[in-house]
C-alpha cells in the first residue's frame, strides 16, 4: 500500500520527514519539503510533475546517489541516510536496479557483458554468472542478442538491455527515470509492458520518474510532485491487471 502522508506501516520503503536543499550563493533552493511516503513489495509506482519538482531528486535519495538535508530514507529495515558511504556503495549494489532514459549502456561490450557487469563485483562464478546473465536476457525478450554491441540494437532493444542488466542481481527495488523518453510510441509501449509483467509475474518493486501520462497508466499509483512536496493521485492499477 502506497501512501505519503506518514502514517503508513513503513512496507518495504519508508521516507519520513525528507528535505533536500541547494545553496545557490547565498540562495536556499529548496527541492524536497518534509516528504513522507510509504512504498509495499511488488508496488508500481510513478512519479509525475514539472520539470524541477524533485521528481529526479527523490529517485536519487531514494536509492542512495545522493543524501537529504534532513529526514531519514529506510528500506527493508535499513536506514540508508544513516550509513557510510562505503556501506551505502555495498548496499546500492546489493538493493537496487537503475534504468536510466538513455541506456548507458558501454558501447564496446556486448549486450552480454553490458548486462554481466554488475556481477562482477559479486562472489558468483563465472558460470553461475553467464546463467543469471542468460535468465534476465531472456526475461527482457533478448535471448537472441547476446552477441550483438548497443550499435546493432534498436532504442527499444538497448533500453530492455540496460533493464536485463538492472535485474540481473535479483535487486530489492527498481529505479527508472524517464525510461521511455528517449524511445518512440510503439517502443515506449513495449518497455512499458515489461516494467508492469516485472511487477506482476516477478514481484518486483518499481518507482518511476516519467513526463508521459501513457506510461504512467501502467503504474498502480500515480504520485504528482510539486514544489517540493509530495500528493496522491490517482491508483490505477494497470500493472496489476
């Protein structure tokens, strides 16, 4: 159950009392404002508002790139604005999958070792490895491009490459910001489509940042951020059915 007003049971994320504020000179900018929300296991949630509402900031906060002013962000029992900054990297690696607008995918690897690299900073052999690789390209409907480099995909196919390698570790919870904005109609559809059978068919956890109400409707909960504070929208429950 997803829920912003404080009084929430925690779930799997509990934000309480969350600021976030820039100096600009002698200029305070304030980005959040006292932000409490509530997220449970195997919720959709996507995050709506004008651009400079915070939208991308929480998404940062929420998996450990950046730290608040003030307020606390505890996920699965873990207070992550309470940890070093070796503990959070450990911890970010373990917990959390990004899925970024442009890919970021390295254009020299193949989708294969795009998708192993996070792997590579765990204990697992290297057949144990090429398997979870294979599991997740095959998840994302990419079975057959393992071979192929990023210059030989489509948008939609390095999108759903760089979504195999935020999966591939198994993370608590999924970060996508603006994932279909770089991409066209029917491709934005198609990546929309997998973030909800994530949802559905694998219990994952998915917090969204997006401008596009069509991509929003997959979502189970909109939540409109503006100036800073956060306000229920609507519930949706797209990915759900």
């Amino acid at each position: 159950m997803v829920t912003v007003d404080g009084r929430g049971d925690g779930g799997l994320i509990r934000v309480r009392d969350l600021d976030k504020t820039y100096r600009r000179g002698s200029e305070e900018i304030h980005v959040l404002q006292g932000l409490n929300l509530d997220v449970g296991r195997g919720e959709f949630v996507a995050f709506m508002g004008p651009s400079g509402s915070g939208k991308t900031t929480l998404l940062n906060l929420l998996g450990g790139l950046d730290v608040p002013t003030s307020g606390s962000v505890t996920v699965a029992g873990d207070e992550i604005t309470a940890m070093s900054s070796a503990r959070l990297t450990a911890w970010r690696a373990r917990h959390v999958g990004f899925i970024f607008q442009m890919y970021n995918l390295i254009p020299v690897l193949t989708a294969f070792a795009n998708v192993e690299l996070p792997l590579l900073l765990t204990r697992l052999t290297k057949a144990e490895r090429r398997r979870h690789v294979a599991a997740a390209l095959a998840v994302v409907g990419l079975a057959d491009r393992s071979r192929h480099y990023p210059r030989q995909l489509s948008g939609g196919q390095e999108q759903r490459v760089a979504i195999a390698r935020a999966i591939v570790a198994d993370p608590t919870f999924l970060l996508a910001d603006e994932p279909t904005g770089d991409l066209d109609r029917k491709s934005a559809g198609e990546i929309m489509e997998l973030l909800a059978r994530l949802v559905s068919e694998y219990g994952k956890t998915v917090l969204m940042v997006t401008h596009d109400p069509r991509a929003a409707e997959r979502a189970q909960v909109v939540l409109h951020l503006d100036k800073g504070v956060l306000v229920e929208g609507s519930a949706l429950g797209a990915a759900g059915r």
